[in-house]
C-alpha cells in the first residue's frame, strides 16, 4: 500500500531520475561524499534521524562486509552506497512502481557488484539456500502488518 506521502514523493521521481543522468560518474569515494547528503527516501519518513546515510557509513566501516544482501532498496540510495565502498550487494525489492524501480537501476548498474531481484523477499530469499553473505540489510516494508 502507497501512503499519500509517498504518493506525494513521487511526483518528484521523474525529476530525480533526470538529476541522475546529468551527474558525471565521479570516482567512489567522491561519490560517498555526495551520497553522504542525499536523503534516503523523499519527504524525509518517519523520522527524519535516520534518513541519511551516515550510520550506514559508519556501519560498513565497523563491520568491513565483504557482500551484503539488501532487503528493500527502493530508490537505491543504501545500496549504492554500499556498491561505491565496492562492497557487491544483491538488492531485494517488488519495486512496485516503474519510476522508482528506474531511479535505483539508473543508480546502481553501472557498478560491477550490483544484482537484483525484483520480487518479494520471501519468495527471492528461496534462490539463495546455498550463498552466504556477509551482511543482511533489512530495509523493507515499514507497516507494521507487513513486518510481524
């Protein structure tokens, strides 16, 4: 289920991905410093403390992953993150509407390490019985009938 206010996020979509396209790809550590501003989900969610992504900087530095899965990845902000650490990353999302599921592709395939699958968790997470990864990030649905 879509809320008004992502509804209302995503009538900038278009503009994002176009403010994507113009972007220069920039080495990677210059590209974690633009990430390091960018905000996770538009309008700010929930709560607008864990909305950026300097926690998960912190995070991948304490932990050294060597491959990450992602549960939920949206517009890809996180994951691309993760991918310019050189981290490889398989991203888990139904990205159930084209122009955000644009946005994290636009973002994300032109580094090496990025699968995806486009799907729901429960169902992809059944492809990986015999992988391991190094880090699992749970991002995904956050109502609370989802989740429990």
């Amino acid at each position: 289920m879509i809320s008004a206010q992502m509804v209302s996020a995503l009538d900038k979509t278009e503009d994002r991905l176009a403010e994507l396209r113009r972007q220069p790809f920039v080495d990677n550590a210059s590209r974690i410093e633009q990430l390091r501003h960018e905000k996770r989900v538009d309008g700010g969610g929930p709560n607008q403390l864990i909305n950026g992504t300097d926690g998960l900087i912190e995070l991948i530095q304490y932990a050294k992953p060597t491959s990450i899965i992602e549960i939920g990845s949206w517009l890809g902000v996180s994951t691309e993150l993760f991918l310019a650490h050189d981290i490889p990353v398989t991203a888990v999302d139904p990205w159930p509407i084209d122009s955000v599921y644009n946005i994290c592709m636009e973002r994300c395939s032109r580094y090496p390490g990025f699968k995806y699958i486009r799907g729901f968790s429960p169902e992809a997470l059944a492809q990986f019985a015999d992988c391991e990864f190094d880090m699992v990030y749970i991002d995904g649905d956050h109502h609370y009938r989802c989740v429990v």
